[in-house]
C-alpha cells in the first residue's frame, strides 16, 4: 500500500520527501528494520520529514507506515530461485536451509556491501580458499577491498572505517581475534557479517547479521561459492 499511496500523490511531493522514498525504494529490506531516527540518518532526511511524509500518506505516523512498509515487498522478495537452488544442491545433506539462510537476510548483506565504501575481508582456515574468488568479484563492483588475518593489522585498517563500511568475515566459526576486534568496533557504525559453517548463540549479538550453513566447506565449497556469488549479483 505505501508505494501505491506514494503514486497517488507523487507531484505533491517536496523534494526532500522524494529522496526518501527512493531511499525506501531502494533499501526496504534495510529499512524495515529501523527506527525513525535510524531512517533519518541513512536517508540524510530529517526526522519531522520523515513523519510528515507519513502523515502526508494518510498515516498516523512513523511507526503505522512501518507497519505497511514491513508488509510491502522487495522488488527481489517473490524470487525464492535462488534458495530453491541452494537447497537443491544440500538436498541430501539437509531438508531445509538453516534459518540464518533467508533470501531477506542475503538481501541485507548485499545492501550492506552495496551501501559501503570500504571492505575488510576476512577469510579463515579453509575459508582462504575463497579469498581470491570474492577479492575479484568486489573490485569489479568497484569495492576497495582489504584483506588480512593479521589482528594488529586489522585494527589498523578500522581506524579508517566509516559508517556504513563493511567487516565481512568467513570461517569454521567466530575466532577469538575476530571476536575482540567486533568487540572493540562495536559501536563504530561499521556493519559485520559473518559467512560461515556454525555460529554460536551468544557471538551474535557482535554481528549485525550472519549466515551460518552449518556445512563443512572442504566438502561443500561449491555451496559457499554459489551463495557468495548469489550475495554479489543483488549488488
């Protein structure tokens, strides 16, 4: 209902009120988790706007346009061919993807990629392999990209991360070292990912969000490869 209302008054609208919804249009998987404070920061449109907006709409405020905004689809949420494919090929090892594994929660992690200027890829023990493959397919989407397993290093390199930048970490598991550098980095504004094999509970609460196949990659690299080249292809 939000984007056919916006139809229907769409010359009515001030020019801070169409950046908006474009940003809307353009990052609804993102935008239903945030508050108005949240939107208003992302978006660079005010907050009093942004309830303007609503009411404008016929709204009584932020939070009921939130309410039809999290009914509304993304323009990529009705093409389930992509896990359908995923899951074919984990079909004898699994009856069903992971919950972590949803094509909102890829969405994400490709708008938050997309979102960034700059990317600190982390790839571990087996998850190395990896490296070269995202490394390349990042460049080409015009990412400057960093990688290194270094701590000190990587510390480092975060000095200049901004908001909205990425760390994107793949592995077994959550180590020790990427468990203090989140720590450290928490309330920076940097957006963390996690691409893994298994995740325990209580490190999620360090990520922002996470995929945990629950997978082994030295027998199923091929699964990894598809679900990161999938991730790259909504960017």
């Amino acid at each position: 209902m939000f984007f056919l209302k916006v139809e229907g008054i769409e010359d009515e609208l001030t020019k801070s009120e169409k950046k908006l919804v474009q940003y809307i249009k353009e990052n609804l998987v993102l935008v239903k988790k945030y508050n108005v404070m949240d939107l208003a920061e992302k978006s660079e449109v005010s907050a009093p706007s942004i309830i303007r907006l609503a009411k404008k709409l016929g709204y009584s405020g932020f939070l009921d346009m939130k309410i039809d905004l999290n009914k509304s689809k993304d323009y990529l949420a009705e093409d389930n061919s992509f896990l359908e494919k995923l899951l074919e090929l984990c079909k004898e090892k699994i009856f069903s993807l992971p919950p972590t594994v949803t094509l909102e929660n890829i969405l994400v992690i490709a708008k938050y990629i997309k979102n960034s200027d700059k990317i600190l890829l982390i790839c571990e023990n087996d998850f190395l392999n990896l490296k070269i493959f995202i490394y390349s397919k990042l460049l080409v989407k015009g990412k400057s990209v960093l990688c290194s397993l270094d701590y000190e290093k990587n510390s480092k390199i975060l000095e200049n991360f901004k908001k909205d930048d990425v760390i994107l970490i793949l592995g077994d598991t959550l180590s020790k070292n990427n468990k203090n550098l989140l720590e450290n980095y928490r309330e920076s504004g940097v957006n963390t990912v996690f691409i893994g094999e298994s995740l325990k509970s209580e490190d999620r609460n360090l990520l922002d969000i996470d995929l945990d196949i629950n997978l082994p990659i030295v027998e199923d690299f091929f699964v990894y490869s598809l679900l990161i080249d999938g991730i790259l292809k909504f960017i």
